[in-house]
C-alpha cells in the first residue's frame, strides 16, 4: 500500500523552530510534503508587548487561510506563545489545525497527573499551562503542572551559543521534582530530550516528535 504523502504546512513564529520541525518529520514522516511560512515579527511583537492583541490573532487568520489556500492538507503551527490565535485559526478553516504542543500534552497526559513543563520563551509558560489545563479537563485528568521558565535560554540559542542553551536547560532539569512526565514546549528544546531524560529519568515528550506522531494519524 502506497504512504499518503499529505501536503503540511508549518507555521513559524521563531527561526529556530524550522530545523527541529523539519528533523522531526524527517525522522518520523519522510513521506510528508512539508512546506514553510515564517513571520518572525511575531515573536518580537508578543515579547514586547508581554501578551496576544487583537492585531496578532487577525495576523494569524491571514496566515491560516494563506496556508489554507496554497492547498494544505493540514497546519502545524510551531509557535508555542499563541495559543488563542491558533484556536481562532482553527475555527476559522476546514482543514486540520494543530497547536505546538497539544500532542504532547495529550501522550504526558497518559503517564499521570504531575505532569512538568519547561520553557525558554517567557510569554510561553501561562499559554501553554492553560493549554494543558484545558485538555486535561476536556480529557476528565487530573493534572499538577510545574512550569518550568529556563531563564537566559532562548536569548543564548538566538545568539549562536547553542552550548550555553543546553547547559541552561539540562541545570533546570536536574532540579526538577518527583513528576510523571515531562514536556519540552518549545521546538527548539526538542533536541535535548534524550540527555533530560538520561538525566532525570523521567519520561520526556518534545512537542515536534508528538506533533507528528499525532498528524501521520490522521492520514
């Protein structure tokens, strides 16, 4: 039987999601068209503004249709900082939506309630947290998030020192509680999922691994 070979649009708002993404689809749906929209000004704008406006959420729409309407079979948004924008987007198509990191939260969901959540972009953490919460409740879990903000991260990755990112981020980990599971909820944390959990025990979900588990379901 012929793999279906869907046409998935990716959605960034940080450069430095792209590779984990495309890693994560190489490695796990090879048979997938993956295509790219970036607006990086996003980012920026969220961090500057320290919340979602009005404005972002009617930039989002643009890109969804736009997506929509170059023939995608799906939307993969990578951008972790956006939760309400890429629910209204998802009313507002036909074709399949996702979040970042709801895949995720759904497999973490499924080892137990403690459930822990680390983050390098600092809009992130009550977006995703409420994310978590509300999927939990859909789900009729119980959850315990510890959020995790790992300070300094995202600002050492975005200048080249990926090295110093990692070692921010493996420090965090170590002082973590008792959990049942851990979620990395940005793209770009995805790759240090196997030294966190050497170093932890815990299970690790990354949210490009998930997000593509859950897509190639789907078709």
């Amino acid at each position: 039987m012929t793999e279906p070979t869907p046409r998935i649009m990716l959605i960034h708002a940080l450069r430095e999601s792209q590779v984990p993404a495309w890693r994560a689809f190489e490695a796990g749906w090879p048979q997938a068209r993956i295509f790219n929209l970036l607006d990086d000004s996003l980012s920026a704008d969220v961090a500057a503004a320290g919340r979602l406006t009005d404005e972002m959420v009617e930039r989002f729409l643009t890109l969804g249709r736009y997506a929509a309407g170059t023939g995608a079979d799906a939307i993969q948004f990578t951008c972790s900082a956006f939760g309400p924008a890429i629910e209204a987007v998802k009313r507002d198509l036909s074709i399949p939506v996702f979040s970042p990191s709801e895949a995720a939260f759904e497999a973490a969901l499924e080892k137990g309630s403690r459930i822990g959540l680390m983050v390098t972009f600092p809009v992130s953490l009550k977006l995703l947290g409420d994310e978590m919460t509300a999927i939990a409740a859909k789900k009729g879990k119980p959850l315990d998030i510890h959020g995790i903000l790992v300070e300094g991260a995202i600002a050492a990755l975005q200048s080249g020192d990926t090295a110093e990112h990692n070692r921010l981020a493996l420090e965090a980990a170590k002082k973590l509680p008792a959990l049942d599971a851990l979620v990395l909820g940005q793209f770009s944390l995805a790759h240090m999922a196997k030294p966190i959990a050497e170093a932890t025990g815990l299970p690790v979900f990354t949210t490009p691994d998930s997000a593509v588990t859950k897509l190639r379901g789907l078709f």
